[in-house]
C-alpha cells in the first residue's frame, strides 16, 4: 500500500507562503480509499495550514494521538468543531495532569487542554488501549512502547504534578508504523519512549526488521550527548534509509543528525510532503 504523509503542524514552516508554525505537530496520512490525522497540534495552525495545502480535513476517518501533550492535542477541539465529529484513537492515560517544572520551581501546566467530557460532546469518540494494534491497512499504533535502552532516560523537567515531586514518564506516548515494501515508516510525535526503544519495538510487533523511514519529533533536542551518541549509532545499525526530523528534534541534533547522515536526513517542516 501507498501513503501520502504531509506535515500539517510544526515549529517551522517550508516553501508554501501563507501557512502557520507552531509548537506543535500534527500529520495527514492518506492513502487509496482513506485518512488518519496523527496528533493536531497546538491549535492555532491545523485548520489554515490544512485549507492552504487543499487537505479537506472532513474527510479523515480517525484521529490518532500520540499522547496527551497541549501542542499535540490542542487543535482537537477546533477540528471537531469544523469538521465534525471524529474517533480519536489513545491511550487511556493522555488526560493525565502533566507539567513542566523549571529549576527555579514555576510550574506550566502542558496537559491536553480540555476534559473528556468536553470533548464527547463536541463529537470526539474516543477508543482508548495501551496495546498494539492496527487502526488502517498496514497502519498500526505501537500502544505503550517497553522501555528497554538503558540510554533513552527521557525528559527530567516532566512531572504529574506542579510541585515536581512526581516525574512523568509519559507512558501513554505512542507512535504510528506505516507497512510499505521497502520496510517499516514510524510517524512520530514526540516519542517519548525513546527513539530506539520505539524502533526496537516496531520491529518485534510487525515482524519486520527494516526501518525505512523515521518522521516526526524525536525528542532529542531534550536529551543529553550520551543518548544523542547512542541513538546516531543505532540509526547507523538499522540502516535507515531516512530521517525526517521535525518539532522536538532541536537544531543541535537535527544539525549533527544532517552531519551524520548525509542525504539521509531532511527536516520536516510545515508542508513537508513525502510517498511511502
């Protein structure tokens, strides 16, 4: 099967005048006879962006998150409210309390910005699991991903509570896993649960053991040089084949990750279209 991604919302915009960036991410899959949104998100730059690409939104099927962070969620309420009503495909967790607490103990709350109640009654039907399992042909959510890379520790600012006393580990954090004939795609969101962690994972659920393609946030603009050090070289075992950084990625690692993989790696911003 074949499938048109294309990034709705992210922190940098490309060639295409008059679309929106954003802290946030947010992709369109397409493919011959359907559509899934993965994340939506901080809600001022999904609606305009999608209109300026001529992506007719009412016509996607579901809406899968990758977890329940503001600038993934926040454009949830405006889609149902343009578009109508949707099923949203998540993990049972994303309605957590989540913040982000700063060294000198200022608390942001960064959860998804409205209840559940709110949101069923502006149409979302939401199908939570934790597990694996497909929502597309050769579409699969990874549902909570093992963390098993020693390496892959994760955010330290992120706690479920605005005193810091309780680190969030984000295990609602999900990815989606495009099928295709030259290997596994992974659309990511923030993939909190670590690059290889998710990579590793894909692997032992689909069976399949190459990795085309990586798009999406990657984190590693939060992590340290160590984790950094260690995923480059995973990438380089995988052999994939490309690495499409977007939102969280950070311009230090996006720079060493173009250094590294020369050819291979291209950020994806704002209208960023790829066929897999």
């Amino acid at each position: 099967m074949s499938c048109r991604i294309t990034i709705l919302c992210d922190n940098s915009v490309g060639p295409i005048a008059g679309t929106i960036g954003e802290h946030g991410f947010s992709a369109l899959v397409e493919w011959d006879g359907g559509s899934l949104l993965f994340d939506t998100g901080s809600g001022k730059g999904l609606l305009p962006n999608a209109q300026r690409m001529n992506r007719d939104l009412r016509r996607v099927g579901a809406v899968a998150i990758s977890h329940g962070h503001h600038d993934h969620t926040g454009g949830l309420w405006g889609l149902l409210s343009a578009c109508g009503g949707k099923e949203v495909l998540a993990h049972p967790g994303i309605f957590a309390r989540r913040y982000r607490v700063k060294d000198g103990g200022a608390a942001l709350s960064i959860g998804i910005p409205y209840a559940e109640e709110f949101l069923r009654g502006q149409g979302a039907s939401f199908s939570f699991s934790d597990q694996f399992r497909e929502v597309g042909p050769g579409l699969f959510l990874t549902g909570e991903v093992p963390r098993t890379a020693t390496f892959e520790v994760g955010d330290t600012g992120l706690f479920c509570d605005d005193t810091g006393c309780a680190p969030d580990s984000i295990r609602d954090d999900q990815s989606l896993i495009i099928s295709t004939g030259r290997g596994l795609v992974l659309l990511l969101g923030c993939c909190h649960a670590g690059l290889v962690n998710t990579i590793e994972w894909a692997r032992e659920t689909t069976g399949v053991a190459e990795i085309h393609a990586v798009i999406g946030g990657t984190h590693l603009g939060f992590c340290g040089q160590n984790q950094l050090d260690e995923t480059v070289a995973a990438l380089r075992g995988y052999g994939v084949r490309k690495i499409l950084g977007s939102h969280c990625t950070g311009f230090a690692a996006a720079a060493r990750l173009h250094q590294e993989f020369p050819g291979c790696f291209h950020p994806a911003s704002v209208g960023y279209t790829i066929e897999v």
